[in-house]
C-alpha cells in the first residue's frame, strides 16, 4: 500500500518566509472566531480542493445548525465515492486563504476540531499544510476503522496566508476508490479560532472642534471644547479611541475614550468596522484645574496597533470670573466698625462649590503699598487708632475646584480722628440793675468768641454786658521723633542656585512702634555690567535697576520680622535687597531704610 501526500494546488498563492513582517511594523493580533457554538459565522475565504481524482466536492455550510464546514465528495453520483484518476491517490480537502480585503493581516496560529469520515476499501490520510509547509498532526484512518475526530491546534510559518486540511485515498491496483460513510466528513472542521496578525497602524483624520483648534494655537479655554474625527484602519478595524489631556505639572491626566467594542464581531477578517466617523463631543474643561495641558489623540485596532497624534497644548482657566470688585462702606474714624459688600462674580457649574474670603489691608495714605492686616478677615472690621494716616482696603478671593481668582476694592478712607470740644472756654459778663440778666451762646465749630446778648432790664435796671467766649479743639497725640526709622537687615544665603529660597530677618529698632507691629516693605533690585565709552577709553561699569517691592509684612511685638524668597529662574546674576520702614500715621518717625545686601545667583 503506498502512503502519498499531496499539497494542495489553491487559486490562491501562499507567503512564505520572504514575507516577514516590515521591520517598522509593530504587528498586534486579533481572533476571529468559525463555525462555533458562539460565533457560528463563517468569513469569505474558505473553499474546497481536490487532485488527481475523478470526485466532485462541494464546500457545505451547517454552522447555523451546530455542524460544521464540510467537504461534500462524490464520484459519479454515489455520494462518499472517491475516484483516483492516475496511480498516486486521490486527494481532496478544505482551504481558508486570507482574501484580498485584508492586505495586511496573516495567520499566525489555527485551533479546530477536525472530522473525518469511516473510510472502506482503502485506508485513508489526515494531512495539514500552510504557506508550502507541513504542518503536525497527520493522522491515518484504516479500512473499516471508526471516524476521526479531535480538537487540534496548529502554530502556522510566519506571514502565512493560508491553510489547507487534506484527505488522502490511497489506492492499489485492485480498488481505484475510497468510500466514506458520511460524505461531508472528507474532512469536516468546527469550533474554530484564528489568531490572526495585523501589521499596520490605523490613521486620523478630518480631526475638528474648538479644542483641536486651541490645542493647534496654544490658546487658553474654559467651559465645554468640541473635538471630533475619523478613524481608519484597513484590517482589524478601529477598536476604540481616547481622548488625553495631560497636565504639564502634576496631577493625573484626563481621558475620554470611546469604545466600538460593541460593533466588533470577530467573525471576519475585519473584527470591527474599517471606519468610525466620530461626531464632534463635548469636553469639560471645567472638571479640569486650571493648567496647562497636553492635548493627544490616540486610536487604537482590534490587533492592538495605536497611532497616538499630538493636538497641541491649551491652558485651561475656569476660576471663577469676577465681574465688580467689594466696597466698603462706614466711617472711617477709631472706634468704628466697616462693612464690606461683596464682589459680582459668574462660575461655571461643573467647576464645584463656589466660595470666598475677605482679607483687610493697611494702606498707606494714597492708598498704596497696601500689607494684610493680621486677624483681619471677614466682612466687617473695627477700626483702631494705630489705623489713623492710612487708608483701608479688602482683597477677596473667590474660588472653586479649578482655581482662584481675586479682586481689591478701592482703598478707603484715610482714617482720621473725631472731632471733639476743645477743653477751655472763657466767659465775661456783668449786670447792673435789679432783676437784670445776662445770657451767652457757645459756638462748636472751630475755635471762636461766643455772641453776646443783652438782658431785658427790670424796674429800674439797665441790660447786661456782651458774654465772650473762647472754644479749643484738641489735637492727635503724635509718638515718636522726626528721626528716620532704625532697622536691620539679614539675608542667608548669599550665593544661591535656580529653586533656591532665601530667608530676610530683620528688626525695627525705633521704639515705639505701632501696636499692631510696623509695617516694612521688603525690596529688590538687579546689577547688571555694561561697557561705557568715552573718548577711545571705555569702562565697566555697574548698572541698576529699579527697585521693585516684593513682600509687605508687619513686625511681631519686638520689632522683628522674617520673610521669604524663592528663585525660580536660572542663569548668573546679582541681586540687592533692602528693607524700608515707611512713615506711618499717628508716629513723627520719617522714612528709613536697612542696609543693601548683595546675593549672587549662579547656575
């Protein structure tokens, strides 16, 4: 008896090792499911073959019905019949080729239950091949043996594109034929699982909305962006997409995605759809802090593959928007207690709770160089001496979960004191006559002689002499010298690097102070080098800058204060700070500042 093993001649050409993947490609698999209890459809691609026999085969398809997908054989009418036609066998079979509508995609691995009839008058021969190659798991069914059925798996050549299941008639000289009992098992395959590999990324395009178009210029955004696309991909078919934006400082990243899970079958060569066309959505920049983000695009195929496109950058800013600042309202003398209305602000709805703070300021008397006023929060204030000469003001903060935005009113006042009556007044007057009298009229505004009027004399009597009198009003009491203010100034360290803080100490000498602490302001200044000419010679030559004020702060009880300062820029340069006690209502001292510190900055 001769064994023969015949490869199938398919309409289609097979790949073979040339065939490998590009180099470039970073291939990702995907199943599709055959004839299974689940997944009972059956793609484009499969057919049947035979060589050197007479029979005739069908491909049938009873997947719908719990069977299979079969090879229906017959020779001359007689269903089961196999023929040979020549001297080496016959051979007929089923073939899957991946079709011309998945350019891209190859099978890597196959797992099947595989049927084979009862064979009578020759013994009979499973065979496998893919891609020109043999493959495990040939089998020999003999002469009156029982069928063949078992769930076999194959892992197939790389970039193979087909599949072939044989069966083999051997044949001698006396018998020329095969008979199988049941004429669509020749063979049958069911229950079966493709892993397939698909070696293109999917693409983008038509990307629109108004955060595209943000993202594209950098451009700040609040409230609800529009975004909206097309996703393609030849093969597997588009999976899912997401949206990422990620900010550029800390916290976790904010993504949208979109899932076409739901459309994909894993029938076919194509899993899911080849197209989404992703009508513009709404995103919430308002759930986002306020930052700047990255803007990605990401789409992903059923095999895995992901193209990820960079849309830009937006900074996002839904702080609340205010609209009219506080205003404060009261007298502005010691002793009285001020009341503040609140700003007119708008907040979108998804950014959260709204809230706010108030915070007093001492300003000086042009309602500048304005300091917190420690303790002094709220929506009223009790106005104290140390207040007199200066103005007051209250900054507010409104906020919600994605930022702060604040706000000043316009400075106050200044504070002065109340009016009182001076402590002396002087009358004169004289009466003759009996039952004669005198009455005298005091003025309180300013410092004046009273009026005079004359008594309506009795019996006998004459009128009274003019009543006169005087009315002093009383001055502030004013603490202090006309010196300027003594203070002291400390800086560490002095050589510092980009992030480095710096600490600034100090004390107030001059006694006394205000009650609530002297205010200082903390000031600082650049020196730069230039060339300077004159005449053929030119110098070097130190050039400063004006000194900007960054730090109001009042002292403690003992005069001393400390503030802080952070450097935040790299590069090497050389700064000056100073610390300046201003002038402060109700004390004489003028003006006076600390000695200048020099820090160097250095890479």
């Amino acid at each position: 008896m001769r064994r023969i093993a015949l490869i199938a001649l398919c309409a289609s050409s097979s790949i073979g090792a040339a065939s490998a993947f590009p180099a470039s490609a970073i291939a990702g698999t995907y199943p599709m499911y055959q004839c299974a209890a689940s997944h009972p459809g059956v793609a484009a691609g499969w057919s049947v073959f035979r060589s050197t026999t007479n029979a005739s085969n069908v491909l049938q398809n009873s997947c719908a019905s719990g069977g299979a997908i079969e090879d229906y054989v017959f020779s001359h009418g007689e269903p089961g019949a196999v023929e040979e036609n020549g001297s080496n066998g016959s051979q007929v079979g089923i073939a899957l080729d991946v079709p011309s509508g998945a350019p891209n995609v190859s099978i890597s691995a196959i797992s099947a239950k595989v049927q084979v009839s009862s064979v009578t008058g020759n013994d009979a021969f499973l065979g496998f091949t893919s891609a020109g190659q043999g493959l495990a798991g040939a089998a020999e069914i003999h002469n009156g043996a029982s069928s063949y059925a078992a769930q076999d798996s194959w892992t197939l050549p790389v970039g193979a594109r087909d599949f072939e299941a044989y069966v083999n008639c051997s044949t001698d000289g006396s018998n020329t034929n095969c008979h199988f009992a049941e004429a669509s098992h020749v063979p049958a395959l069911s229950n079966i699982t493709l892993t397939l590999v698909d070696t293109l990324a999917p693409t983008l395009s038509a990307i629109s909305g108004t955060l595209a178009t943000a993202a594209a210029q950098g451009s700040t955004v609040s409230g609800s962006q529009s975004l909206g696309f097309t996703a393609n991909d030849a093969d597997s078919g588009v999976l899912s997409s997401t949206l990422t934006l990620t900010p550029q400082g800390s916290g976790a990243p904010y993504t949208h995605t979109t899932s076409f899970a739901a459309q994909c079958t894993y029938e076919s060569w194509n899993a899911c759809p080849l197209t989404q066309n992703v009508s513009p959505f709404s995103v919430p920049t308002a759930t986002l802090k306020d930052g700047t983000y990255a803007v990605a695009l990401t789409v992903t195929d059923a095999a895995g593959n992901l193209t990820s496109q960079s849309l830009g950058t937006v900074t996002t800013h839904n702080a609340p928007t205010i609209s009219s600042a506080p205003a404060i309202a009261g007298n502005p003398e010691p002793g009285q207690s001020l009341s503040v209305s609140a700003a007119s602000y708008a907040s979108d709805a998804q950014a959260g709770k709204v809230s706010s703070t108030d915070q007093w300021q001492l300003c000086d008397s042009t309602g500048q160089n304005c300091v917190a006023i420690s303790g002094a929060s709220g929506s009223s204030y009790n106005v104290v001496s140390a207040d007199e000469g200066h103005m007051l003001r209250v900054k507010e903060t409104v906020s919600n979960s994605d930022g702060e935005t604040s706000t000043e009113s316009a400075p106050f006042g200044p504070i002065h004191a109340s009016a009182t009556q001076g402590s002396s007044n002087s009358s004169t007057g004289a009466s003759t006559g009996s039952g004669g009298s005198n009455t005298s009229t005091t003025s309180t505004a300013g410092s004046t002689t009273g009026g005079s009027t004359a008594g309506a004399g009795g019996t006998g009597g004459t009128g009274g002499a003019a009543g006169q009198v005087t009315l002093t009003l009383a001055s502030p009491l004013l603490q202090g010298s006309t010196s300027p203010w003594q203070l002291s100034l400390t800086v560490a360290p002095r050589t510092v690097h980009r992030g480095t803080s710096i600490t600034l100490r100090g004390v107030v000498n001059t006694s006394p102070r205000p009650a609530s602490g002297k205010l200082v302001f903390l000031r600082a200044r650049s020196v730069n080098t230039a060339w300077r000419h004159k005449g053929h010679k030119r110098r070097r030559v130190r050039v400063y800058t004006k000194w900007i004020t960054f730090l109001e702060l009042r002292t403690g009880p003992d005069g001393r204060f400390t503030g802080h300062y952070r450097f935040r820029f790299g590069g090497r340069h050389v700064y000056q700070f100073t610390a300046i006690a201003p002038q402060e209502g109700g004390f004489l001292d003028t003006t006076g500042s600390s000695r200048i510190v020099t820090i160097t900055e250095k890479h």
